[in-house]
C-alpha cells in the first residue's frame, strides 16, 4: 500500500468515525496478515498503543468496507 493510498484510508475512516460522533478518533493503518509481517501506519502514539495491544492479546481481523 503506497502512503497516499494509507493517507486516504485514514481520512475516509475518520470521515465515517467522525459521523458516528467520533470527530477526534485517531486512526491506525494496520497492514499485513500476520503479527511477523504487520506494518502500521498513524501516529506514534497510537502506533505504539496498537503495537502493545496485537502483541500482547489474540485479535482476529476483519477487513473494512468504507463504501
């Protein structure tokens, strides 16, 4: 995934977040299908809260429908 395409993702997820009424909601881009081969990309922080979060708990995932 190229950044603008990441950078994309994000806003229209913040768009829907922000009509839910989450109108701060940071986002984090996770990419890839396995915790060895996972990219993330957002904020620091965020990342890092996200990171801990995978690392340390089972998560299963499911891909987003932004249409």
């Amino acid at each position: 995934m190229k950044r603008y395409e990441v950078d994309d993702v994000a806003a229209r997820m913040r768009e829907r977040l922000a009509h839910c009424g989450e109108p701060s909601a940071d986002v984090v881009i996770v990419q890839g299908n396995r915790k060895a081969t996972l990219r993330l990309f957002g904020t620091p922080y965020s990342v890092n809260r996200v990171r801990a979060a995978t690392f340390s708990a089972a998560i299963r995932w499911m891909p987003i429908d932004l249409d």
